[in-house]
C-alpha cells in the first residue's frame, strides 16, 4: 500500500512494447504516449499542451525529443546489434514526445545538443510576445513559463519589434478572468472542455502570433467545471476571481485533505498562510476524482473565516469555560431519563466523531440516535446524489439515516423528548419547530457556526471546521479517506472528537483516547471492515473498504 | 593539519611593556591639549544632524516611491515581504478599479507596512524589488513612542519616499 498507487490495470492483456529511452530498454503497455514513457523512465520531459488526462494536441512543441526507429534489413526486419537489441537509426529532427505513440524497438534520446538547442529556440519562440507581468500574474510562483525559461530561457530577448497587443484583464466567465497576452496556446482549457466538461465554449481565434483565445459569441465560461481549467493553466492566462491577488503562492502551505460537500470525497488540497486558507485545488486521485473537482466545492470554504463563527462555549447564552460547559452539558443530559433524550449527529461528522457519538449515546442510554440524510441531485460526474460526505461511516457505525427523524420531531413537539443533543445540524431542519426548540430543558449544541438552532441552547460547544481538524471519512464507493488539520480552529473552539470524548467522561462514560489515532483503533477494534487499518495505513490516497463483509481489497 | 604559531621575538623595550604604556599616555595628553585649543572633533548629536555628512548609499528607512506620473511604483508582487529577513514587511494586495487612470497594472497594495521596530535595515527589499518601488533613504532617526507608532504604514512610507524617476517604463502608454 503505497502513495503512489495507480488503478488496477483492465483485465484485458495490453502487450508490452520494448524502447530505448536515454540508451536503457525498458517495456511499457501498448498505447502509451512517448512522454509518458520518458517520464516513467524518470526522464523528465518539459511540456505546456500535453497532460495526462487529456489528448495530445502537440501544439506547443516544447517536448521535442530525438527519435530512433530500427535500423530494416534487406528482410524488413530489424537488424540486431551486438546485444540482441535493434540497431536504432536516429532521426536528424527532432519530434514531439507527446503526440508519438510508442512502437516496437523505437529509441528516445532526452537530452543531447540537438535536443537541448530545440528547447531553447522553442522557449524563445514562447516568450516572444510573452509580458512582462510576472510581478502582477498570480501564476508567478507556480508557472511552467518562468521555471523552464529559468532552464531553458535565454535571459535576455533578441525581439527588436513590437509585441502584439492582446486583450488583457478579460472577464469571460462568473469565476475566471482571461489575459489573452499571457496565453501560450497549449490548448489544455479548450480541450479540458471538450473532453471532460463536455460544454464546448472555448477556442481560438484568428492566426499566427494574433492567435487569441477567446469564449463562443453569446456564451460564458460558466461550467461548474470552470475552474479547473484555471487549474491546468501551465501559465497566467486564466486565473480564478476567487484567487485573485489573494495571496501570492510562494507564501502557501498545502495540506492534503479532502472534499466535505459530497459522498464523492474528491481529494483535494487546502492552501493557507498563518491561519487563512486561501484557496483549494483538487489533488490527483485516479480512484476518485481523477484532477478535477466542481466550483462549488471548491469555493465552499470562506464560511471558515466567517464573523460569526462559534468561539467560546456558551451555558445558556454566557461565555463559560470549557471546564463549565462541559460539566453543566453533562449534568442537564444526566438530569433526564434516557427515554426522554434524542440526539442527531450528522453525516457531515468524520467517523472517529461519529464512534464517539455513539459512545456518548451509550454512556447515556440514548435510544433515539438519528443523523439528517441530504438527498440532492447530482450532476453524475463528481457532484454525487448524497450532500453528506460521511453517510457510508455512518451507516458502517450503525446509525440510522434518517429513519428515526420523524419519530424524535415528534416527540419534541409532544414534550415527551426533554433533553437534544444536537451535533453539527441545524435542528429545525430536522423537522423540529423553532418554538419547540425553546420549550426542551436541555439543548446541547455542537457545532461551527450560528444557525437557527443556536439562540436556544443551554450550552453551546464551539467546534471545529473541516480544514481545522484531523479524522477520516468513507465516501460513496466505499474508500475511506482522510482529513488533515490546515489550519487552527479560531477562539477556543476545540476538536470535536475531544469535545465529545470529555462529554463521556463527564457523564461516567469510558476514556481512554487521548489522540485521534487512539479513536481510530478503538474504531478499528469494534469496527470488521476496518479491521488492520490505522490512520496512517489510510495514506494520502486513501483505502477502498469491502463493506459487504469480503475481506478488504489489496492495494496496489 | 596542525601548523605552528610563529611568535615575534621581543625586544627588552617590548618586553617591559612600560614604554607602550607612556605612548599610550602620550598620545592622550596630545589630544587633550588638541580640545583645549578649540579643534573639536566630536558631533553635539542631536543639536548637530548627521545628515549633511551620510554618503550616497547610506541605508537608512525604508521607504515606497511613486513614479515621475505620479503613479504608486508597488504593485504588490510580495517579493519584499517573501525576501524581508526579520518578517518586518506585511503586504495586503487588492485589484485595481477599471475607473483608474492606471487600471492597466491591475494590482497595487491595498496597505503596505513596515514594522521598524523588526527592520534591520539590510537592503534586501530594495535589491529585490522588480518595479524599483522601495527605497532605503536616508532617514535614520526612527522612533516612537508605541509599537503601534513604529508601524509605517502606506501613507507614511509614500511619505518618506516621495517621487523616484526610473527605468521601470513597462506601464507607459506603450504597454
């Protein structure tokens, strides 16, 4: 089980092609791209078009490499040299790896004069009309442009004449803004939209060094797909609006985490600074979301810096401390009988929180145990039709999904439920009315944020939010994933699984787990999926679960 | 490798040591008689500034410039802050409006400041930055009388710096 895990290979057998890169023969499957070859063979080739989830266009030549076919005999087979291996016949001109599919006995050469003098008079070409914006560009930091003309570049232009003027600062779709002089044509944004948004509003218009990128007449680059196009942008041509003159990315930590608005659980990487996420990218997972995510999950994050945000525990609307607040949750929750209790946790909780929840739920005799489901509609390739990110933990750690809502809204309104403990929900969203709210004797809240629930609880626990905690998930298809901590939770809020752990000991429960990776063996212990795994066993990529009770599949 | 200290041989005047001492006297009854005769050589800092006498390339605060347009050099690249060794700069960028004259450079600081109770005075900000927007002048006398004071923040570093002619011409009409 390794970081560097790939999908399995299809079934169907792909035969093995033998080539020569950089003078060593290596095998690789039928159909891999020369590039690719390169770079499994360590080679690394400079590229702007190609990226591997896309075709090859071969549009911006800067993966020229030197090409060897075999040397044919009289026969038209390949003559053997000394080694067994053909003797190769190189090409005087270069050609471009990515575009090349690879062939029997073909040879690669990486580097070499002939290769090294075509990259640099490629670069050249590239930064002709390129601007001198790299102190405004928001891709400086992060862009292909300024790294390979640090390797390739010449450091000085030869161009005497005018550069050609571009449209700049262009807004082309809700989240995005394009500056056509930064643009080098690689093509990725309109291929990405071609191939794997399937809303075709991009492309080039006009010729030569006027070349310009440009929307279709009459339409927008609003996909909810948009932004990664901004993503895979080698250069500063398109930048999100979101980002923009945020924070330059040099300045940036990068968390792995992952996505929180879904049962898709697309990976994805949370940058901050000093306590600010300022933006979030998807991070490669080929199980799971390939390179992409939507906009919306990706901009739902500001609501972590709100104003709002819960920071202190509150004993009926007073600041307290944690000390109070948790012994005074305690003792109202105990002041019940255990019929008269409910407790609605949510979906959107990690399953270490959810194992406490239910510990807690034990240690007080709750019966009435329920989360909220949040049923919506997908958008059949990363949006998936479930809104909770967790519903598989909750479901693997034996909570009810919404069957017992009704039962505990109604006996709220009916006065025979007195106590709610209300974890990461907004209660009236249950079902639950607003006025009855006021009437329970106990309402313990944990959450981030102020919601209707809020103003009538008796003790109110701030928590923490997604990138602010450490904890894992099991998304849709059964993988379960990890969360990282990016940033502190702000004021005294605390970690929600800590919150509950003291919870149970207050109210006479079991300890024992002082850090999150001891919640997470506990679980493991009472949990046969997820028996032999530890936090970190799940690793960056996370673990498929086999969650009909077959034994868990290995990984590659 | 272990090398061997060579010691100068002493002659017996350096060995008895008394000699240096009455130079040493010497030369201090010398300069005591030099004062007393009215050739001064000490600065009465602070009646008398320093200013007149600092070389061409003294480092003294830095400082932000604006161009012979009157436009803010900075466009808030954060190089400065990024390179700034005491963590004295803080930066926060912002978009410039589509009604500005200089909308074209798109982005400018939306505060600039410098904590010169951090500042070491080394230089680093003005050596890299790319818009030739910050300068170390001549001030040397920074003080306050609350850190808060010690804080020069945008209005105050455009203040000190004034206008600065370069060769940063990226943003003229031409662009």
């Amino acid at each position: 089980m390794t970081t560097t895990a790939t999908p399995a290979q299809p079934k169907t057998e792909v035969p093995l092609l033998n080539v020569q890169v950089d003078g060593e023969w290596r095998q690789f499957p039928k159909g891999t791209r020369l590039i690719e070859a390169c770079i499994k063979s360590g080679q690394y080739v400079p590229h702007y078009c190609y990226h591997p989830k896309l075709s090859s266009p071969g549009n911006c030549r800067m993966c020229l490499v030197q090409l060897g076919m075999p040397k044919l005999g009289a026969d038209r087979k390949p003559e053997l040299g000394e080694d067994g291996r053909p003797i190769l016949n190189w090409s005087p001109r270069p050609a471009i790896s990515c575009a090349t599919e690879i062939s029997e006995g073909m040879g690669v050469r990486t580097s070499g004069p002939l290769v090294e003098e075509c990259r640099n008079g490629v670069m050249e070409f590239l930064l002709i009309n390129h601007p001198l914006d790299c102190p405004i560009c928001d891709q400086a930091g992060e862009c292909r442009l300024q790294e390979f003309s640090v390797e390739y570049g010449k450091g000085e232009s030869r161009f005497l004449e005018e550069k050609v003027k571009k449209p700049k600062r262009v807004d082309i779709g809700e989240r995005i803004v394009l500056d056509d002089e930064r643009c080098i044509m690689c093509s990725r944004c309109i291929r990405f939209m071609q191939e794997v948004a399937h809303d075709d509003v991009l492309g080039f218009v006009n010729r030569g060094s006027h070349t310009t990128l440009t929307v279709y007449p009459g339409k927008r680059l609003d996909n909810n797909y948009s932004l990664n196009t901004v993503d895979i942008c080698p250069v500063g041509a398109l930048t999100s609006k979101d980002f923009r003159f945020r924070m330059r990315v040099w300045f940036l930590k990068e968390t792995k985490s992952i996505d929180v608005n879904c049962g898709t659980g697309s990976n994805i990487l949370i940058s901050s600074r000093e306590g600010i996420v300022h933006r979030i990218t998807p991070r490669e997972n080929d199980f799971v979301n390939s390179c992409w995510m939507p906009d919306s999950h990706r901009l739902n994050f500001h609501y972590l810096h709100d104003e709002d945000r819960l920071k202190t525990p509150l004993v009926k609307s007073a600041p307290a401390t944690w000390t109070d607040a948790i012994s005074t949750a305690a003792a109202q929750l105990k002041s019940h009988e255990p019929a008269r209790i409910a407790m609605i946790a949510s979906a959107r909780m990690t399953n270490e929180e959810l194992f406490l929840a239910r510990r807690l739920a034990t240690a007080l005799g709750i019966e009435q145990f329920d989360v909220l489901p949040r049923p919506q509609e997908g958008d059949g390739f990363l949006i998936s039709n479930d809104g909770n990110p967790n519903t598989t933990g909750a479901k693997l750690l034996g909570l009810h999904c919404g069957g017992r809502l009704s039962a505990i809204a109604a006996g709220v309104a009916s006065g025979a439920i007195r106590g709610l403990l209300v974890l990461g929900e907004d209660a009236t969203q249950c079902g639950i009315a607003e006025g009855d709210l006021a009437n329970l004797e106990t309402l313990v809240v944990v959450d981030i944020l102020p919601n209707k629930t809020t103003p009538h609880a008796t003790v109110l626990l701030p928590a923490s939010g997604f990138a602010e905690k450490r904890g894992s998930m099991i998304n849709l298809a059964g993988r379960i994933q990890r969360l990282n901590r990016a940033i502190s939770a702000p004021g005294l809020a605390r970690d929600d699984w800590e919150i509950l752990r003291d919870l149970i000991v207050a109210v006479g429960g079991p300890n024992g787990v002082y850090s999150i990776e001891e919640v997470f063996r506990a679980m493991a212990a009472e949990t046969p999926a997820l028996t032999g795994l530890s936090m970190a066993g799940i690793g960056d990529l996370g673990v498929e679960l086999a969650l009909d009770g077959a034994p868990r599949r290995a990984e590659i | 490798m272990a090398f061997v200290v060579q010691r100068p041989k002493l002659n017996l005047a350096e060995k008895l040591y008394l000699p240096a001492v009455l130079g040493g006297l010497l030369l201090t009854i010398r300069h005591f008689f030099k004062g007393a005769a009215g050739r001064n050589v000490t600065m009465q800092y602070p009646e008398v500034k320093w200013d007149d006498h600092l070389p061409e390339w003294y480092r003294g605060a830095p400082t932000l410039v604006a161009d012979e347009w009157g436009r803010e050099r900075c466009v808030s690249c954060q190089l400065c802050e990024f390179i700034c060794p005491p963590r004295a700069i803080t930066i926060t960028p912002e978009e410039i409006p589509n009604s500005d004259p200089w909308a074209k450079v798109e982005k400018r600081p939306k505060e600039f400041e410098i904590d010169m109770i951090r500042c070491i005075y080394c230089g680093l900000c003005e050596e890299v930055c790319p818009e030739q927007a910050i300068y170390l002048r001549k001030d040397y006398s920074i003080t306050g009388y609350t850190r808060a004071e010690m804080k020069h923040d945008k209005a105050k570093l455009y203040e000190l710096g004034g206008v600065k002619a370069g060769v940063v011409n990226k943003w003229n009409e031409k662009k």
